[in-house]
C-alpha cells in the first residue's frame, strides 16, 4: 500500500509492527479473496499482480488459477512474511517485492490482471494510485478493485473513519460505495461486475489483526461504544466491553481499463 505523502516512514513502521502480529497467525484463504478470484475470470496464461499485498492472502488464493502472481507491499516485513509463507506452502508461482503503488517498477502493459484487495482506503492519492494500476495491464485488461466502504452519510462516514483510524494509523480514508463508483468512472475505469455484502467482525479478533496495544485497544473501543450509544454509524455495534460485534460492508468492482 502507499504510504500519506507527509509521513511515508510512520506508515512503514506501523505496516511492519502489524506483520510482526500476523506473523503469529496462520495465513488464511478468506471468503472475501475466493469471491475476489471468482469474479476476476482468470485464466490459466494470466500474469497478474497484487497491489498492497500484505501478507499475501490473495496472492496465494489466486496462484493456483493462473501462470504466475507478483505482489507488491510497501512494507518490507509484510513482503517478508508473504516470502516465507511461500516456501512454508510450496506455491512456486509467486513472488514478492517491496514498492510503492504510485511508482510501480514495472513496463506498461505488464499484466493481464491488476488486483487491490483493502489497498485504496489506505491510498493517499486513490486516483494516482489506480491510473498506476490502469498503466501497467494489458488493454484492453481487468483491473479488480476490492475495499470496505463506508456510510453515504458523510458525518456517519467521518465517525466510522476516526474509529478506523484510531485502530489503525495508515487509514486514509474509507469510501462510500457510491464515491467508490465516481472514483472508478473518473479514472475512465467501466464496472462490469459489482458485488456488496455485509459481513459482522468481532471487535477484539479485529484489533489482534494489527496488533494493537493496551492504549490503542482501549482508545478505539471507547469511540465503538460512544458510536454505539449515539447510534452515528452503520456500523450496526452490538454487545457490551467484552464483546463488542460490528458489521463491515465490502465492495468488489471487476472494472475494464480500454486505455
């Protein structure tokens, strides 16, 4: 993922004590990334390329279905750890590099497939970011775009940022579904596959995920709970200090770059 342009080192820092928590976990095979590989209509020639890779949960779902997966991470201990969970499943048709995706090291016309799996609200610059992803597929070639998104409410919307925000310092800004489609059509980028659907977390599985300390653990489930006695997001927050639930929204986009 890309790093906000005020503050590029804090964002790789934060990113790489996050992969120092995921490295205890074991990589996983997700609902959301099977769902993201069906739509995509891979096949078994295709080159493909996984911005903001992370871990590489969805490089090692998509790998199996096509000739080859590059993931890029702009965290050198995320693509560290997605390396090594290469050599502990044996997926020899994937490899892994540290790079920004508003300066991807790549020609033009490189892949037969571009992905971004819960990249863009971590973008600084979202419309840069994505004509860097149209800059390097084959045209005419699908890009496939996957994130949370947020209320159509814009103070709802600015409730939800600051609880994700506080659990997570590289969150720029989550979209509403309709900003995600202005988004896509602004960068010239035609939707033609759309999926939304709900999905409910448990709030201190979600925190473990980025390995949140006492202070920022506590800090983020004070703003759930005043969020839910306000009631000013959709987030839908039920249960109490202990077991607190919540409802994300995810969109996947199957777009096609032309030029």
């Amino acid at each position: 993922m890309t790093a906000r342009k005020d503050s590029g080192e804090d964002v790789r820092r934060e990113l790489d004590r996050q992969a120092e928590a995921r490295a205890e976990m074991m990589v996983r095979w997700d609902d959301v990334s099977r769902v993201i590989r069906e739509m995509s209509r891979l096949k078994p020639t295709d080159r493909v390329l996984d911005v903001a890779c992370g871990d590489g949960v969805l490089a090692f779902e998509l790998a199996p279905h096509c000739a080859y997966v590059t993931g890029v991470d702009i965290s050198d201990s995320m693509i560290a750890l997605a390396a090594e969970r290469t050599i502990g499943t044996g997926v020899a048709n994937v490899s892994f590099q540290v790079g920004s995706v508003e300066h991807l090291e790549f020609p033009a016309n490189s892949f037969d497939r571009v992905f971004c799996r819960l990249g863009l609200h971590h973008f600084a610059d979202p419309k840069k970011a994505l004509h860097e992803l149209i800059r390097v597929v084959k045209k005419p070639g699908h890009i496939i775009v996957a994130d949370l998104v947020s209320s159509g409410d814009p103070d709802r919307r600015e409730v939800h940022n600051k609880i994700e925000k506080s659990r997570d310092p590289t969150h720029v800004s989550m979209l509403s579904a309709r900003q995600m489609r202005a988004l896509l059509a602004d960068c010239e980028l035609s939707i033609e596959r759309e999926m939304t659907w709900e999905t409910r977390r448990r709030f201190n599985e979600w925190m473990r995920l980025v390995g949140a300390d006492k202070g920022r653990f506590d800090r983020t489930r004070r703003l759930m709970l005043e969020a839910a006695r306000k009631k000013t997001t959709d987030l839908q927050i039920t249960g109490g200090e202990n077991s607190l639930e919540f409802t994300h929204r995810w969109m996947v986009a199957l777009t096609l770059a032309l030029a």
